[in-house]
C-alpha cells in the first residue's frame, strides 16, 4: 500500500470545486467529492489500478 500526500493546493483545489458546484446543488457536490477521495483511496490500495494513459499517467 502506498500512501497518497495531499498537497496544500490540490486540498484548495477541491474546496474550490466543491463550492462551484454547491452553487447549483449541494448534494452533488458532496457526492463529487465523496466520489473523487474514493478513487484515491482506491488508489492508495491498489496503485496499478485503472487505466495506463501515455507512459506515467494513470487515469481512475
């Protein structure tokens, strides 16, 4: 298992997008963060998970 260090920014960065989308629907905004800190964990159990894309990029 590998453990995923969230970076100051990145942590902003989903804030800023929860509250964009919280302007039209609160519910789905917490389901779009509820959804995108599961493949993260997802990510961290099992890092070969989802789909090559180029040489290093992995795409959930």
């Amino acid at each position: 298992m590998v453990k995923i260090v969230w970076i100051e920014q990145a942590i902003q960065d989903l804030n800023y997008l929860a509250e964009y989308i919280a302007k039209d629907s609160q519910r789905y905004a917490e389901l779009t963060l509820e959804k995108l800190l599961y493949s993260v964990d997802v990510l961290e159990l099992y890092l070969k998970a989802g789909k090559k894309y180029l040489s290093s990029t992995t795409i959930l």
